[in-house]
C-alpha cells in the first residue's frame, strides 16, 4: 500500500509537508501520508532544510530505513 501513495519513494523530495499543530514532530513525502492523520493544525509545505531547522525529523512511514540511509548521507548529522 505504501507504493500506491508515493511513500516508499526513494527519491528525496525538495519539499515536505508538516503539521503545524502541537502533534507536529515529523516531515512527511505527501500530504496524504497515515502519519499526519491525527494531525491537530493545518498541513503546511516547506523544503527540507527548513523541516530539519525547526527541529522535525523524516516519517518513519514515508522514509522507510533503506531511504533513512540515503536520507543520512544527504544531510548529515540531522538524525543524531
């Protein structure tokens, strides 16, 4: 099921999507991502060096382990 909503993709995105409400500690691939379903603001769109700026860190729906690898070697040191 993943496949069929683009979140298995293992081409990083330029731009996420976030919940701005409290629940909001994740970026996520698509605004229909499982993850964002109890979200209690509005979903908002912003690039991922900005995710990563305010603290968020990458789905661990839309980025499976495998793209969590890739993910590291693009932006180094954001998962520590």
């Amino acid at each position: 099921m993943l496949l069929l909503c683009g979140c298995a993709s293992t081409k990083q995105p330029t731009s996420v999507y976030i919940c701005t409400g409290l629940k909001g500690d994740a970026f996520h691939r698509t605004p229909q991502c499982k993850g964002l379903s109890d979200c209690d603001g509005e979903l908002g769109e912003i690039t991922i060096p900005d995710a990563m700026e305010i603290g968020l860190h990458p789905c661990k729906i839309c980025f499976p382990k495998d793209s969590i690898i890739k993910f590291e070697k693009a932006y180094p040191g954001v998962m520590n």
